[in-house]
C-alpha cells in the first residue's frame, strides 16, 4: 500500500508544480510585455479560481503516503496562497484585505447557488436521480462554508504576516504561509467532515493535509520567485 502511494507522489506534485508554474508564468508574462495595468485583475481572477476548483475538488479523498489521506482540493488551495501572497507584496495589505474579503462573498454565492440546485425539483422523469444530485451537491454546499469559513479567517492573517514581517519576499512567504495554512487546517477539516467520517479519520485529515500543505511553501515561494521582478514595482519594500 505505500509502495503505492509513493508510486503515485510524483503525479501529486507534478500536478502541483504544473498549477503553480501555470498561475505564476501568468503574471511572469505580463510584467515581461509591460502589462503591469492587468496584473491585478489577472491575479485576482487566479486566486478566485483556484479557491472555486478547491471547493469541489476537496470533496474528493485522495492517498498520499502510508495511512496519510488527503482532500484532493489542497493543491488548488495552497497555489491560491502564492497569488494573494503575491497581491498583497505588489499592492499593498488594503488590496489583500479585500481580495480576501471579495472572495469571501464570491463562494458565498457559490453556496447559495448550489443550495438552490438542490431544492429545486426535478422534472419527473429525473425523479430518481434526485438523492444522488443533492448528496454531491449538498457535500460540495458543506464544502463551501467550511472553505469561506476557513480561508476567510487563515487568509486574513495570512496578508497581516506577509504585509507587516520585514526583510525579502521569500522570508515574508516562508513565514507566513506555514502559519496562515495550518490555521486554514484546524478550520476547514472540521467543518466540512465531522459527522461525515469516523473522528480517528478526521484527525489523520488534518494530519495528512497539514503535512501536505507545508511541503508545498517551497513551491509558493518559487511563484513569488519567478515574478520578483514585477515585485520590485509594488509596494514590497514600502509601508503597507
């Protein structure tokens, strides 16, 4: 079973690195053909994305390594994190705060979308299909409020770090990442599973993707690495 896993570690992380060189290489080629006026829009619709794909995606358990599992939403999430990283180094902590707080809003309506897909009902020949719509549908809703819940408290903190720690874009990322996520963890699996899988399950949850998490800062400095030029225009080395 772990021999496995392992097997199947490099298309976990090659899958990771592929989304964080995509969402990075972006922003890369913006400000490489003097299109700094569409890097904030472009990053902002990034991060929105990624925190949409994470929602359904997370209502998938995947293996990792031995007994470690993992909600397969965690690799959209973590890249998320390189783009508000990145909003709040080049515009400044207000543009973080309200990235953060304009997707808090965008999922909630994410939520309240689904919930009416569930309630409205089908038409009679579809009858039967309706309990397998709405356990789906109705998984992802619960999804939902643990992912604006959970990032809405972890990624609010996470811009205080990265806006208010001193030195380089890569200290501030490598600081503050492990610190936001691990608040994300403690939030999240909770809420979108207790009830759901046995408790022994839920805390190899939060186990496995706080290990997970953790391994992919490298790869969100390595998102804020490739545009450090474009960094060095904002607002990074000034008062936030």
């Amino acid at each position: 079973m772990i021999l496995n896993n392992l097997t199947g570690m490099p298309e976990l992380y090659g899958y990771a690195l592929l989304t964080y060189i995509a969402i990075a290489g972006v922003l890369w080629l913006l400000h490489r053909f003097g299109r700094d006026d569409l890097l904030l829009p472009v990053a902002a619709m990034n991060y929105m994305l990624l925190l949409t794909i994470s929602q359904y995606t997370a209502s998938k358990i995947g293996a990792f390594v031995g007994p470690l599992v993992i909600p397969m939403g965690v690799f959209t999430y973590s890249a998320s994190v390189a783009m508000l990283d990145f909003l709040t180094l080049r515009f400044g902590r207000r543009v973080g705060y309200w990235i953060v707080r304009l997707a808090a809003y965008l999922q909630a309506l994410v939520f309240i979308i689904n919930w009416l897909v569930i309630v409205y009902p089908p038409a009679p020949p579809f009858w039967n299909l309706q309990g397998a719509f709405t356990s789906i549908m109705g998984q992802s809703a619960r999804i939902a409020i643990a992912s604006i819940t959970a990032f809405l408290i972890s990624e609010t903190y996470d811009v205080f770090l990265v806006s208010r720690l001193g030195g380089g874009v890569l200290r501030r990322v490598g600081y503050s990442d492990p610190v936001a996520m691990t608040i994300d963890t403690l939030v999240f699996i909770p809420i979108a599973f207790y009830g759901v899988v046995p408790n022994n399950v839920l805390l190899l949850l939060m186990a496995s993707q706080l290990s997970v998490k953790i391994s992919l800062v490298p790869l969100t400095m390595l998102a804020v690495w490739i545009n450090r030029k474009a960094l060095q225009y904002g607002y990074v080395t000034s008062r936030v």
